[in-house]
C-alpha cells in the first residue's frame, strides 16, 4: 500500500512474437540487468538468452533454464 506522495514503478517489458504467440518478457535480466531485448530468442524453443551473462529462460514459464543462478522472469502470454 502507498502513502499519499509515494510513487510506485512497474517494471518495464517488452513484447516477443514466437511463432502465433506473443509473450511481455521484463526488460532486464534479474542475473545482472542485462537488456533482454537485445538478447537472442530462440523462437522453436521458446527462450530468450540474455546477451551479458547468456541466461537463458523460457517464454512460456519464465523458468530459468541456464545461465548463471538468478531465479527465473515473470513471463505472461498474450492473448
């Protein structure tokens, strides 16, 4: 909850096109806030990898699956 004057940020995100889907990714990697949207999709794997570190999550769950340990993305499939 915010008190009056408080000021709150969303992260930003950006939007990925695999295939017929569309995912909103964050911006940064939580590794080392690398810009994922300069980072490399693999559009039949669904992932993106990160272009600092090489952290590479899945799209569909925002699981980690490589990379150096830094816990996964909030990843959310479009509609």
């Amino acid at each position: 909850m915010l008190d009056e004057g408080d000021v709150a940020l969303r992260p930003a995100t950006f939007v990925i096109q695999a295939g017929q889907d569309r995912y909103e990714v964050p911006s940064l990697c939580p590794h080392r806030e690398g810009w994922l949207e300069h980072g490399t999709v693999n559009h039949s794997r669904r992932t993106i990898t990160c272009p600092l570190h090489f952290s590479v999550f899945s799209l569909e769950t925002g699981e980690q699956l490589g990379g150096p340990a830094c816990g996964g993305l909030v990843c959310r499939k479009l509609t």
